[in-house]
C-alpha cells in the first residue's frame, strides 16, 4: 500500500510537542522540513549535547535541550535521531524513564525496534517513518516541493492512532507526497542488513576480483578506475534503471553491450549466490546473530585509530590491488580531479 498526502490528517499534530532527539543527517532534515509544514516553533524542541549539531539547530532558531530527560517529559512525540548503534543507550537510560505513557516514538530504521532494544510501555505508540534518502535530500527535495521514497508503519498501537499519527508525521516531513510505502521494521531491517551484508560485499568483491584479473590482462590502472567507476557511468546505469527499469536501461547501451550482459546474466547459474544469499538472510540477519556479535563491539566504534574496528577494514580493504591502484591514481591526477 502507497499513502499519499490525503490520507494523512496534520490536524492530529496541533498542541503536540514534538521532540527531535539528535540534529544530524535525518534530524536537521526532518524537523525544518516539520516546522516548513506549519508545525509552530515553540512545539519543537531539539535535544542534542552542547556542540556544533546544538549551534547548528540553534542558527537555525530551534529551542535547543541539552538535557534529554527533561526534554523528554515535555515530548508527546520524539523522533529517535541519532546513530542506530547509541540508541538503546541514550534511549532506554536517559529518555525512556521521561516519557509520558501515551507518548509516540519514531524511527526512521527498522534496526533497534525488530531486535526489541528500545524499552517502551506498552500503552506508547511506536512508528517507523524511514526515508529512502540521505538526509540533504530529504531537505532538499522537501524544499523543491517534490517528495522521497518513505517507509512507514506501525509498530506497537499504544493509543489505537499510531498509524494516523505515523501519516500524519510523514507528511509533515513531506513523505506522503511522492507516496510513502506500507512496511515494517522487519522488512526495513530484512532488506537494509541484506544489501548491506550480501549484495553490496558481493559486488565489492567482484570488482575487485575484476580490478585483478584486468591487471593481470595488462590494463593499466587509469583505464580501469575509469572504465569500472570513476567516469560515473556505474552511477549512470542506476539513474537510468531507476527511471526506465531495471532491464530496460539496457537500451542505452550499444548492441554488443546489450547482447553480451544480458545472455552472459542468463548464462550464469546463480545457485551458489542464492545458497550464500540465504544463509546471510536467514542465519545471519533475521535470526539476530549478526546484532549480537555487532553489539559486542559498537562501543569500539567511537575509539580512534587502530583500536577502532571499522578503521581496521578500512585499512584492509583499501590494501587491495584496487584500493592501492586507485591512490595512486588520485595522487597522479591530484588537482587535475577538482577541475
Ligand atoms: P547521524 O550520525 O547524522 O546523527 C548525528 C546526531 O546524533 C547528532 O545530533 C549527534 O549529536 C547525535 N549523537 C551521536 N552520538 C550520540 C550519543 N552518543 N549521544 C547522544 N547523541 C548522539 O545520524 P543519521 O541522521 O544518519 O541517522 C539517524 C537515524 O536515521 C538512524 O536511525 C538511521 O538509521 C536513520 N536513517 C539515516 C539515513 C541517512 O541518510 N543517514 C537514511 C535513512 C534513515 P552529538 O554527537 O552532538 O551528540
């Protein structure tokens, strides 16, 4: 199902107070796009620690709270802001204990509400309202008076209104307007955690499987950073598949190009990628194994250097033929690239 603008009623906004937890990418997006809709000033508070995210709402003329506690007693409506992996921390310690009974709590993933690791009352209403888009083109678009593709559903009815109040915050944000498509936090995260942990690793993985095999055939490394992604046309083909379809997009392409992908695709027997595609999904994803080895190290992630997993595959990664090709590449081109 596809909601629209009219089958959401702003009306159920008037008198909330309407906390943003969190001035970052979505934050600063959705509540100027919020407040844009009509909602006054004085309803929306922004909770974030005394830095530049707090000056930058500030600029903006938002009512900043560096005490999250008290601006969760004031929110009948908080929209959870900040990182996935600090939610449950900040939420459950510091927010959670504040809030009114009845209160309605909105996240734009599906990641902490399907592994249950936000503690809410039964009597609150919980609802995703996920945007599609980074969050300067949530703003961006909602500024040219177009619309984003949008999740939305209900995930705990409190009130008995959760979904009315979750279309209602969808449009108020400006997601109704180009459609915002009927999901769940199992879906969200299902897909999300799929592309993020089996189809991206495998299409990083043939290209770097490719970079090497071309290497070998002696391409030089220029020739194949553009010809695999720097000239943009990887970006190009998905723009065009976004706006012909998927298959059609190949129309674009010269005949031997268009004969070679689409009889090689046919050719090649994608069972093993379907068994490897599965277990990540099944063994990995929904049954949560993959968030409980990923909580054992989040804390790591604020650490700096070589005590910071993350930096650590950075530095793997980037070791690659691929990844040590394309330095090179950069540092020859240097300048020549801003041109
Ligand atoms: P950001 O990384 O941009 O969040 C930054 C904000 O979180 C800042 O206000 C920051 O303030 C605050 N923050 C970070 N760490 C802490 C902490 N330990 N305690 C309190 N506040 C903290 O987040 P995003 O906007 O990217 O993501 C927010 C939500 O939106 C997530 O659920 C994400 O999955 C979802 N989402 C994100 C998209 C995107 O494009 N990025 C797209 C769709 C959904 P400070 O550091 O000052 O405390």
């Amino acid at each position: 199902k596809i909601y629209h603008d009219s089958d959401a009623n702003l009306d159920l906004l008037k008198d909330k107070t309407i906390l943003f937890l969190g001035f970052g990418n979505q934050g600063a997006a959705q509540a100027q796009n919020l407040r844009d809709s009509g909602i006054p000033n004085d309803k929306i508070i922004v909770a974030n620690r005394p830095d530049h995210y707090a000056e930058d709402a500030k600029s903006k003329g938002f009512n900043v709270e560096h005490d999250f506690a008290k601006a969760a007693k004031q929110a009948d409506i908080v929209f959870l802001l900040i990182p996935d992996q600090v939610q449950p921390r900040v939420f459950n310690n510091e927010v959670a204990p504040n809030l009114k009974d009845d209160a309605c709590i909105v996240v734009a993933s599906g990641y902490n509400v399907f592994y249950k690791l936000l503690n809410f009352k039964p009597s609150q209403d919980v609802v995703m309202v996920a945007p599609r888009m980074i969050g300067s083109s949530v703003r961006s678009l909602y500024v040219k008076g177009k619309g984003f593709p949008c999740f939305v559903s209900s995930e705990q009815d409190g009130t008995g209104k959760a979904l009315e109040l979750a279309l209602a915050l969808s449009r108020a944000i400006g997601a109704t307007k180009a459609g915002a498509i009927a999901s769940s936090a199992r879906e969200e995260t299902a897909m999300d955690l799929f592309a993020e942990q089996a189809l991206w690793p495998n299409i990083i993985m043939l290209f770097r499987e490719a970079f090497s095999v071309l290497k070998e055939a002696g391409c030089s490394d220029e020739a194949l950073c553009y010809e695999m992604w720097m000239s943009k046309e990887p970006a190009e083909i998905f723009e065009r598949a976004a706006e012909d379809g998927f298959i059609r997009q190949l129309k674009h392409h010269s005949t031997v190009s268009q004969f070679g992908q689409l009889n090689g695709a046919l050719n090649l027997d994608g069972s093993a990628a379907r068994a490897h595609f599965k277990d990540i999904l099944y063994n990995q994803v929904l049954n949560g194994k993959f968030q409980k080895e990923f909580s054992k190290i989040e804390e790591d992630l604020e650490k700096e250097g070589d005590e910071n997993p993350l930096e650590i595959l950075y530095q793997k990664s980037e070791a690659s033929e691929l990844g040590q090709a394309e330095k090179r590449v950069r540092a020859r081109l240097a300048g020549l690239l801003d041109q």
